[in-house]
C-alpha cells in the first residue's frame, strides 16, 4: 500500500509518475485491463474513509472518494449483467432473470470477484477503518468492485467493461447460484421446522430435461408428506433451494397470518365490546 499512499498524498497527485509503479502494474496484471488513465484507476480504490481522513474539505469527500464512480459502474452492471443473461438463457422468462440477476450482482458475489482480483490489497482506507477489518467487509469490497467498473467504462468503453465482467463474475454464476455464501433456505426451512417440532423437510427430484450443458431441474420439498414447494432451476442444489424458498416464505407467511389473528383477538378495535 506504500505505492498508493505516495500517489495519493495530496489531491490531484493521482497522475503523476505512474508508469514506474509496480502496484499499478500488478492490479492491471489481476483485471486484465491497462487503463489510459491510471487516475481513474486510482480514483476507484479509494474509500470514503481514506479521503475524510486525508482531505482538506468536505467537498473533497464528493470529488474524490469512489462514490461516483461506484454509482456509475452500478449501472453498466447492471446492463451488462441483463444483457448477459438475456443471452446466455434465451428459453428463461423474465422472472428467472430477475432471479438470476438479483445473484449475479450481489454484494456477495462482487466482494467474492474483488477478491480474486486483489482489490482487498490496493483499496485506500483510513487507518481507523483497515484497523477495523475494512479490507474484508463485503460491503467496501463490493462498492470497489463497482467503482473499478465504472472506471473501466469511462477509460475504455462497454467493450472493455463487458470482458472484464465476463472473465471475472459472469463466469461465476453457476456457482454463485448454489453456494452458501447466498441466502440459504434449505437452513431456514429446516430451523423454522424444527422449531416447530416438524420432522426434516424431503427433497425430491420430479424431473430433469434439456441437453447436458442446460439442464433444468425440478425438485418438490415436502413436509410430513405434504408438498409446500416446487422449485426448477440449472441445478439440483439451485432447485432445492428455490423450493424450500417457497415453502418457507409459505411456512412464514402463515405464521405472520396467525400472528395477526391472535393479536386481534387479545386486543379488539375500540368501541368493541
């Protein structure tokens, strides 16, 4: 982090002799990507908390932190993220993108990408918040990775954002979809069943078509041998989770409903006697 505390030591400086550092060098190594402006690089790596403690006024906060350029990199996300799934399942409707989408471009999922590309090494922090673990949380992480593409875009174009979002989340999402990283229903529906002294929910497998390469699943989840949920997605582990997601917003839903009931018959409306 030496590399970026001298670049970064006053506002503006960001430009200035970054051919002969090796930081710079080995991030764009990592993203496969060489930007044409290195201050817009630089710019993406730096936190909120490096620029409160580092700057001169509270207008250097807007000017300077990532914020803006993470507002921008949001949005080609999220259109190149809806064009890539658009494409890539062309048999799906709109609410399986939805759903696929709302994973792709999850914290968790962009925290996971700037890991493995290093920006937990080069993002700017202050003292105080790198003290605190800042290098690891999610959410730092994940608005990094956003400001590196909105920086990428300004630098290069859609182009150069749509290869690097394809080597480095986009060929994720199977996985991202199944891992436990993600909301894990099948725990849920297990701990609210138990909870109510229920016997294991069952997972079967009703059907499975289409080529290997694009499979869709289907799997039912019963609970004392009624069905609460059917879920189809590109693996079992995806189907399975997206039924005991139905059947524990079902489970949950019902609880609420009788929740309501109880307390509407311990306190009636005023004027009822």
């Amino acid at each position: 982090m030496v590399w970026l505390g001298r670049l970064l030591s006053r506002k503006g400086s960001a430009a200035q002799g970054t051919g002969s550092i090796g930081g710079i060098r080995d991030l764009e190594e990592a993203i496969r990507y060489t930007f044409r402006e290195k201050s817009l690089l630089v710019a993406a790596l730096r936190h909120r908390s490096y620029v409160h403690a580092n700057g001169d006024s509270p207008d250097d906060l807007v000017s300077q932190a990532n914020e803006r350029l993470e507002f921008l990199g949001d949005a080609v996300l999220g259109l190149l993220a809806t064009e890539f799934l658009y494409r890539e399942f062309p048999d799906k409707p709109e609410g399986e993108l939805t759903k696929r989408k709302s994973v792709l471009v999850s914290k968790s999922a962009l925290a996971r990408c700037a890991l493995e590309v290093h920006l937990d090494q080069h993002v700017l922090l202050s003292s105080v918040e790198e003290g605190m673990g800042g290098r690891q949380r999610r959410s730092i992480l994940g608005d990094a990775f956003e400001a590196l593409v909105g920086a990428i875009y300004l630098d290069g174009g859609l182009e150069p954002s749509r290869r690097f979002l394809e080597t480095t989340l986009f060929v994720h999402l199977r996985e991202y979809e199944t891992e436990s990283i993600f909301t894990n229903y099948k725990s849920l529906l297990l701990e609210h069943v138990q909870a109510g002294g229920g016997r294991p929910p069952e997972y079967m497998l009703r059907s499975q078509s289409g080529p290997d390469h694009q499979k869709t699943f289907t799997v039912e989840v019963a609970i004392g041998g009624k069905v609460l949920g059917t879920g189809t997605g590109p693996t079992k582990k995806y189907a399975q989770q997206e039924a005991a997601r139905l059947a524990y917003e079902l489970l949950t839903r019902k609880a609420s409903t009788d929740d309501d009931r109880d307390t509407d018959e311990r306190f009636p409306a005023a004027g009822v006697q």
